[in-house]
C-alpha cells in the first residue's frame, strides 16, 4: 500500500502553489508519490510556470496530470480515487506551506485509527448551529472529551490535510454529475458525505498542528470565502442530505 499526496489547482494560484509543492517534498517521511491534478480547460496549451515544470522534471515522486473538465477543488481526490483505489490518499491544499512534520503526524494518526477518516482541522458538528460556528476540536476542553473518538459527527477540513485510507467512501463520490449538482463548491462537506454513508468516521490527529501557514497573498480568490457567504456551506449540506436523507440520522 502507498502513500499518495495529491491535491490541485488553479491559474490564479500557479504563483504559490511552487512553495506549498516545495514544504510536501520536504517532509519528514517521504510519500511515495504526489500528485498535482490540473484541468485542461484552464490551462490552454497545458502551459504552466516554469517553476511549476521543473519541480515536476527534478523530483520523480512529484507528477501533474491532468483531467478534461474543472470540477473545483473536488478533483482534489476524485481522480485520484479512481488512479489509487487501494492506497491511502492524503489532500492536501494548494495555498498552505506545510511543516515537516505534518504527514509524519497523519501516518501516525492513520496507525492509530486505521478504518477512519483522520485530520489535523477537525470540527464538530452541531446540527442547530451554522458550520461557521461549529467549534475546532483543538482547545484543550473539546479535545480533553473527543480525541480519540472517531465520529460520524467529527468534520475535517482541507486546509489542515485529510487521510483517507482505502475504500473509505461511498461509490458516489466519483459521481461528477452528482457532486456537481449538490456541492460544487463544498467538497469537504460532500467527502464527509460520501464517507458517512459508506460507515467511515473521522478521527482528530492527536498531536495535531493547530495553525497552518497559508502562501502570501493567496487568500485573495478562495472558496473559504464563497462558502462562508450567506452560510453556503449549510445550505450545501442541507441539500446533500436531503438527496441522502440517512446522514440526518448520524448526527
């Protein structure tokens, strides 16, 4: 079974993405493969930056492939679903500079909790409050009840890198029609989705890295804020489980 970094990307980011590529290639524990998944419609000609080009011709376990259509940060792990079905895949965010030591702690997390979803951003869910006021499970009280309890109510975000270990997901979360008509721009809350409905539940990284440091300036064009306007993202799962009327069940 291999490790598989991957994450993707977008025009305006190619300026910073280079950093964030560089701190997953300086990693305590080398992955074996990681993978930038670019689509073909933004980048006519498949031209890219020449950093970006010769991290990829300097490092045989950094690739970029890419896929016809711009599905948003879904193509974060969907193609890489279907390339890496039996290995563990970590996403990872294109605007974030990573410690070191940030996969080490994700294996380390994934050995402990070997049939969960785990992650270093983890929130927990409350039903009666808007997702922008759940609260991380990080201060020393939330963590003092919840680490080391996987649940279907625990929440990871992409920021802080997510571990899913094989076959950890619901067949539809390759379902690009699906996720496209009812979370185009909330993948976390559809992975969450797709691994509830599969019996998968999410587990804190127990010594998890409270802050990342995010590229200059990158924070300018950002689904964080799309989704944080007007509560998108509640309007997001609220349409998700209505398709799915058995995830309102697990939380």
């Amino acid at each position: 079974m291999k490790t598989i970094i991957s994450l993707t990307s977008y025009p305006p980011r190619m300026d910073v993405i280079p950093k964030t590529i560089r701190s997953l290639l300086a990693q305590s524990i080398t992955p074996d493969l990681i993978v930038l998944y670019l689509a073909e419609d933004q980048f006519p000609g498949k031209k890219l930056p020449g950093a970006l080009n010769k991290l990829a011709a300097e490092n045989k376990n950094f690739q970029i492939r890419w896929v016809s259509r711009d599905t948003r940060a879904h193509k974060k792990l969907t193609p890489a679903l279907r390339d890496f079905p039996d290995d563990v895949i970590i996403t990872a965010d294109d605007d974030v500079i990573y410690p070191s030591d940030w996969l080490a702690r994700l294996i380390a997390a994934h050995k402990k909790y070997p049939g969960s979803i785990t992650g270093h951003h983890v929130y927990r869910m409350e039903p009666d409050k808007p997702y922008k006021k759940w609260r991380k499970i990080q201060n020393r009280w939330w963590r003092k009840i919840f680490l080391g309890r996987p649940s279907f109510k625990n929440f990871a975000t992409g920021v802080g890198g997510i571990l899913y270990p094989p076959n950890a997901l619901h067949p539809d979360a390759q379902n690009e029609e699906l996720f496209m008509r009812l979370a185009p721009t909330a993948d976390d809350v559809w992975f969450w989705a797709m691994a509830a409905l599969n019996g998968t539940k999410v587990a804190v990284v127990p010594d998890a890295i409270k802050r990342m440091k995010e590229s200059e300036n990158s924070q300018e064009v950002s689904l964080w804020a799309e989704n944080t306007v007007d509560d998108r993202n509640n309007k997001i799962l609220d349409a998700v489980m209505r398709h799915y009327p058995e995830l309102r069940t697990l939380i």
